[in-house]
C-alpha cells in the first residue's frame, strides 16, 4: 500500500513548481515529481486544488443529502417500535419513521442501527398472503434456500431448487384458487406449478421432466390451457398488484422501463430476422419493468422489427 504524503510535503513540491515555472517555463512535472518523490497525476491534481480551493488539503467526503444521519430521538423510536412490533418488517419500519418522524432513513443505516442496539437483523420481507390483523409468525419468513429444500416437507419425492416453500406457496395458492379457470383433480395444484417452474429454471424439454413430477403430457396440456384462458396472466397481474401494494406502491406503476435484447436461431418462419445492429440473424425479446423490476410486458418477435416499432402495440 502506497504511503500517505503529508500536506507538508505536498505543499513543498507545489511551492517548487509555482516558483521553478514562473522563472523556467521549460519546467515540467516529471522534474519536479521525481525530485520529491511523488506521482505526476498527483502534483498536477494538488495544484489544480490550490487554484480552485486555495489549499492542497484532501478534500472530505461529502455525505449523501438524500440520506439522514438518525438522530437520538429517531433511534429511541426503532427501539420503542421494535419493541412494539416483535416480528415486523424493514420496509414497515422504514414507513413509520418516514411517517411519524419525517425521517428518510435506508435500508442499510437501519439495518446498522438494529445491529449496534442488539436488536436483531430484519430482512426487507418477501410476499406473504395473511390476514393483516392476524398476528405475524416466523413460518411467514421462510423464503431461504434451506427452507426449499427441505426433505421432510417432500417425502414423496425430491426437492428441487425451484420448489415453493410453504411460506410462498401459502401466499400464492390463493391467487391461483382465484383466477383458475379449471384446476387439475388427478394430480395436485402444487406439483403442475412446481413442474411449470422446474421447466422454465432448467429449460429442459418437456420430455425430460424428471419422473417424480406429473407425466409431462398432463403438465404441458396444463400450461397449455391456463397460457390461452388467460390464467397465467391473471395469476401474474394479482401478483405484481399485490406486491406493489405491501411495499406502499400504486397497484399500477407510472413508469415502466423498457429493454430489448436478441438472441440466435436457427428456427425459419415469419419469428426469425435479422438485426443489423446486433449483426444477429434471430429473434427479439422486447421487455417492460417497472421501478421494482416486476415485469408487465413482454413480447417476443422477428430480430428484424426495429425498437421503436417493437415496443408499440402488437
């Protein structure tokens, strides 16, 4: 690690070029910065310092306006809340202090704060589909990996990384109940889902869905069904709604973010093109996002279609 120069030292090779130069214009920085030892980038940075500030002192970093520093009365209110709200969340506290106290506070001072004061760690809290006056448990937390994969919650078969835990699926199996046109009776609701979400994370083809799932004919015929009434969609829009909601939001943004991207193929038809600015001979996938990264558009064309045209109605 290089050593630090004192403001002595920086004032002295800077004295020197002042003085050498207004005598000798042929002086340059190399001269000066190999005599006391110091990099060029950094005489010139000192002396463009002097100049504009009139000291060759660091400058201190300066802190973010958009972040406050928590004051003792702000931090005498986490603790009385926290207190009071044993298994709340970050983003409720968050929502109080911004609320109550006026104080715009990030997640990472929070989470600093609750730490110093032993007062635990609280994760910004995922979806969960309970009653806002019934009392909060920690089952509505488990959203981890461990808690995926969790064999005695599976003794009929493997658990794979894709699975639900019993936290999300207690969230979402209402939002299906709800928009589902027709729902499978054979086989359970969960295990089409988890089979839809294993095909989607591995891409693997229908047909080499692992046997302790539902026969891939039954999953396909499913998604086949549930992709033309609607229902995925349905399912997908309660979800993004919801969401939105437990974080404060409108239900519908006001702002969406749009991005495309193409990709190879070797598929013919009307699908596939050519991009002459990619110099991509495929297709293209047109997306929209809002603030939170929840996706609300998607469309998928010919790789020749230009942005402009491809984000318009379809």
């Amino acid at each position: 690690m290089a050593k630090a120069i004192s403001a002595e030292r920086r004032q002295e090779a800077v004295t020197a070029y002042i003085t050498r130069k207004a005598q000798d214009p042929s002086v340059t920085y190399e001269s000066i910065a190999a005599e006391f030892g110091v990099g060029e980038a950094s005489l010139n940075r000192w002396i463009r310092r002097l100049r504009e500030e009139g000291t060759v002192e660091r400058r201190k970093p300066r802190r973010d306006p958009g972040k406050r520093v928590l004051s003792p009365a702000h931090s005498e209110a986490i603790e009385q809340w926290v207190t009071a709200n044993p298994a709340g969340r970050l983003w409720e506290l968050r929502q109080h202090l911004a609320q109550a106290h006026g104080a715009v506070v990030s997640a990472s001072t929070l989470r600093r704060e609750l730490a110093q004061r032993g007062l635990g760690k609280r994760r910004l809290s995922k979806l969960t589909e309970v009653d806002d006056a019934a009392p909060d448990t920690s089952a509505e937390r488990r959203f981890g990996a461990r808690h995926r994969r969790a064999q005695a919650l599976r003794p009929d078969r493997r658990s794979y990384p894709s699975d639900f835990t019993e936290a999300e699926w207690t969230a979402i199996e209402p939002l299906w109940r709800e928009h589902a046109r027709a729902l499978p009776e054979k086989h359970g609701l969960r295990d089409v889902v988890e089979a839809l979400r294993y095909i989607g994370a591995t891409g693997c083809p229908w047909r080499y869905l692992p046997n302790d799932f539902p026969p891939f004919q039954t999953v396909r015929r499913w998604f086949d069904e549930w992709h033309h009434d609607g229902t995925i969609a349905r399912v997908n829009d309660a979800l993004r709604r919801l969401l939105r909601r437990r974080a404060g939001r409108e239900e519908t943004p006001s702002l969406l973010i749009v991005d495309s991207q193409s990709v190879k193929t070797q598929e013919g038809g009307e699908a596939r093109g050519y991009d002459g600015g990619k110099k991509i001979a495929g297709r293209k996938r047109h997306i929209a996002v809002d603030t939170m990264g929840l996706p609300w558009l998607l469309a998928v064309h010919s790789a020749a279609i230009q942005d402009r045209d491809g984000i318009g109605p379809r």
